[in-house]
C-alpha cells in the first residue's frame, strides 16, 4: 500500500480515531500514560503535548497541570481537540512552533514511531524544555508481543478508504532510542506499556480484562518486564 503523508493520513483517520477509543483497553492505555506523567506534574508545571491527536490523554492531564497545551499536525484532530476547550496548536513535532525552554515537561504517545526525522523531534523537543525539565517519549518496541502480533495481524482500518498500512511506522528497541537523545537529554528511566496483551479485544472480557490490566499495571516499572512492554516510555531529563 502507498503511504501517506502524516498529515494526510492523520486528517483521514481523524473521522473514524475515537469509535474505540472509549472501551476497556484503549482507556486503560491512556490511564497508564497519563499515570506516568502525572508523577513529574505539579500545579505549577507547564505541559506539552506533542502529537496530542483528539485530545483524550491532554484531557486527563490538563487539570493537574498550570497550563497544558497540545500541538499536533492534523487539523482533523484538533477539530475534536478544540471542542473539547482544551488549548491545542497546530503544527509539527519536528518544527515546534513554540518558545525555547517554555515547558516543565514534553509527553508524546503514539506519535514518534510514525516520525522519519525522529532526531529533529528529539532536538525540538529538548529546546521547548527548561534545564531540569523532562521529556517522556513512547516508542513501538520489537521486543514484544505486541509486535509479533502485529507482523502476523490484517491490517486495521482507520477509514473506509484506507488501512494503519499507509502511514510510515518505525519499531525501536531501547539502544536505538538512545542515539536518538540529543546531548542534553539524560535518560532516567524506562516504562513499558502492554507487556502482556496479545489482542486488545481480551479487555473487554468481565474476568481476563482485570485481570490482564492489574498485570500490566504490575509489569509496567518491572526491571525485569517493562523493557517488553510494546509501548516502551522512556524519561529523559535536560540538563541544567
């Protein structure tokens, strides 16, 4: 399948993004997502969002923090993004139309895999960040059994005109994610999301799906575990 520019592809999919977003596993995501950067938030702290699609995770975080701002390429996505009242910009994560050293914390989920100048976002994203501040970057991990799903699954829809095929995706294990961190960029600490999940569907059953999400939510700051979470959320602090 041809694949699409980001922008293109995000616009497409941006009708078709929430229809399951809402039930057990997909929330259950953005629970542990949120959860991780809720732990460097204060009152205080100035957030950004970048790739913040719809708004679903910038929603949860928005009230914890002084000021959230969201930033994504696809006006389809901010459509729902601004009907949500949350505070969202319009523009690339490999061009942040944002001040230098203006954020307490940078989060992005779901976005860098699909980035081709994945070192151009990590160099924006350490200029928008005070000294002392942090980054928390989700990459897709090859090194789980989300990915060995994924090589043998159909493609998903994400419109009635097009599949997840057409955009560019990228799987990263966690010694290439550290050449993708600039100088100033430290890495803290390693999260892994969805250890144990081989099909998102099992959430949904009345026992497995407990069950599977008080396992992961154990596994996620495992040493031994999170470097096979198929979302591997790595920390990364700017120094001073």
């Amino acid at each position: 399948m041809t694949q699409l520019p980001n922008k293109h592809y995000y616009d497409e999919f941006a009708g078709w993004y929430e229809r399951h977003r809402h039930d057990g596993y997909h929330v259950f995501i953005d629970e542990l997502e949120s959860e991780a950067v809720r732990r460097y938030l204060t009152p205080q702290s100035r957030l950004l969002e970048a790739g913040c699609g719809t708004g679903l995770v910038l929603g949860r975080l928005a009230p914890h923090a002084g000021l959230a701002v969201g930033v994504d390429l696809s006006s389809g996505m901010l459509k729902k993004a601004h009907e949500r009242a949350l505070t969202v910009v319009q523009g690339s994560v490999t061009q942040l139309p944002l001040a230098d050293a203006s954020f307490d914390l940078v989060c992005s989920f779901k976005v860098l895999a699909h980035v081709e100048a994945i070192q151009e976002a990590m160099r924006e994203f350490a200029r928008v960040l005070r000294p002392g501040g942090r980054l928390l970057a989700e990459f897709y991990n090859p090194h789980s059994l989300r990915y060995l799903i994924k090589r043998f699954k159909p493609p998903s829809a994400i419109s009635d005109k097009t599949s997840d095929e057409a955009v560019f995706t990228r799987y990263d294990s966690l010694a290439r994610i550290r050449t993708y961190l600039p100088a100033e960029l430290e890495l803290e600490t390693v999260r892994g999301i969805r250890v144990f999940t081989p099909v998102s569907q099992l959430h949904r059953w009345p026992l497995v799906g407990p069950a599977l999400r008080a396992l992961e939510r154990g596994a996620a700051d495992l040493p031994g575990l999170r470097r096979l979470g198929g979302f591997l959320l790595v920390v990364a602090q700017k120094r001073g």
